[in-house]
C-alpha cells in the first residue's frame, strides 16, 4: 500500500518508498524520501550514472539510496532503464493519492555553457518530449544519450508528463548535469506541499 500523500485529517505523513527489483539482467535495490535532505548512497556499478542521482538527490533534497547491479558488461542500457523504472514506481508509491501537492513544477539551469529546461506536470498521465541534441554524447564510457531512456522509464512509471529541453550545450557531462539538476528543482516543486488546498487533491476532476 502506497504510504505517501497526506492522511484525511490534514495532517502530513511521512512520504517513502521502498523497493526492490530483480530480473535476469538488472537487480535495483532503491529507497527515498521525497522530503529528505538531500542526503544519497549510490552504487549503481555505473559512475557516471552514481554521479547524476548524487548530484539529483541533493539539488532536489531528495534522500536516495540506490544499488544496483545488471548485465554492464554488455552495456549500461538495461540497468539504467530498470533504475529508471524503480526511481518512477518508488515516486509514485511516495506520493500515495497526491493529496495537496502543487503539481507543476519547472526549472532552468545552467552548468557553464549548457542550460537545460524541465517542466512537469504530476498528471498520472506519462508522457515525455526529451528534446536534446548533442554533437558528441559520449562522456568517458557513458553515452548520455541513455539518460532519454532513464527519464522515459522513470515518467511512465511515476505518471509524470515531463518536457525537457536543452537549450544549448556543447559538453556532454555539462549537459547532462544540467538536466538532472533541473529535473531535480522542477520534481521538488511539483511534489512541495500547497497549504491552500488544505489537503484536496489539484484538479478539477478531483483524482490524478
């Protein structure tokens, strides 16, 4: 059972998750807390990869832990993708019914020469445009343009609509740092409590 959102008198409930993954290829073991302090223990058997979820977990005062393990000695693709999987499930399992939450959240940082824009919508309708472009996408062994199925894997998991957007960017580990910082910021103000809706959930509808 979901253990976020906030509970019916109002009062707010502490928003975690806990889960494990296993297949034949990746094993994720993933923790977080949506109102953390930043706080990450990362081992992906992926250092660029530990690199971006540090770096996402302390800029969106997210506490995560992640340790993971899959097939990398074929490539990194299957282990990003299930970490991808298990960081969405583990946001929407935070977020319970998303009582009170504001929903939308933006952010556009830079990270020297590149700029990156992210904008989500908590919407329980998955969808991403992922508009990056990169002359050489390669950073040591890493090629960033994984991080498009990190994020795909992550929205239709969480029930996120995201946009991302680099604006401009020559270096790939530049690039890539500004967008997960930005993802970061936007998923911190999307999932932030809005005291004026008293606990209802932001929607017309009534349900997300």
């Amino acid at each position: 059972m979901p253990t976020g959102g906030l509970e019916g008198n109002g009062a707010e409930m502490e928003r975690k998750a806990s889960l494990q993954r296993k297949t034949k290829e990746t094993e994720v073991k993933l923790t977080l807390d949506l109102d953390g302090r930043g706080r990450s223990k990362i081992d992906t058997g992926i250092p660029f990869l530990d690199h971006m979820l540090t770096l996402m977990a302390a800029h969106g005062f997210l506490d995560l832990e992640v340790v993971a393990r899959g097939d990398t000695q074929v490539d990194y693709h299957h282990t990003v993708e299930d970490i991808g999987i298990c960081l969405g499930n583990a946001i929407a399992e935070a977020l319970g019914n998303k009582e009170g939450i504001r929903r939308y959240g933006q952010a556009t940082i830079p990270m020297d020469e590149a700029l990156a824009r992210v904008v989500i919508d908590i919407s329980n309708r998955p969808f991403l445009a992922y508009r990056v472009s990169l002359k050489e996408s390669k950073t040591g062994s890493f090629d960033v343009n994984l991080l498009g199925e990190f994020f795909r894997a992550l929205v239709h998991n969480s029930g996120i609509t995201m946009h991302v957007d680099l604006v401009c960017g020559g270096d790939a580990h530049h690039s890539a740092e500004s967008i997960f910082k930005a993802f970061a910021r936007a998923l911190d103000l999307a999932t932030s409590i809005e005291t004026r809706l008293q606990g209802s959930v932001p929607s017309t509808k009534g349900l997300l």
